[in-house]
C-alpha cells in the first residue's frame, strides 16, 4: 500500500486537478457571456428548490433558457 500514484496530497493526479480548474474557468466564462433562466419561472424559486442529497442516483431536471447577454 505504499505505492499510490494517483492518490492525494501535493502529489495528486495532475489531470484531475486540470479538469476541476478547467472547469471553475468554463463556468464562470459562462456565466459572464450567458443568461440563465427557469423554463417555468414561477415554479421555482430560492426557496422550493430541488435538493441533491448524498448517493442520489437520480437528479431533477431543471429545463433553463440561456441567452446571450448583449455585448
């Protein structure tokens, strides 16, 4: 068990710490250029929701409409 090349620390796989920066930067690139919006405005809000709990198999769909922002 001495042997763990992908395993944690300062020495973890460098690819998965690429992946997860790679994608902090797509969001928020995301984020900046396109508008998000429920598809059923009303159904939602910052209060109802869907909760994602630990070892769900099955993730609620949340239809959005995305726009471009205007440059």
């Amino acid at each position: 068990m001495s042997f763990l090349p992908f395993s944690g620390g300062k020495r973890i796989c460098f690819g998965k710490t690429f992946a997860e920066m790679v994608l902090k930067v797509i969001c928020s690139m995301m984020a900046d250029k396109f508008d998000f919006k429920f598809r059923e405005q009303d159904k939602y809000n910052k209060s109802n929701l869907p909760m994602i709990m630990l070892g769900q198999t099955h993730f609620p769909k949340l239809p959005m409409i995305v726009t471009k922002r205007a440059d």
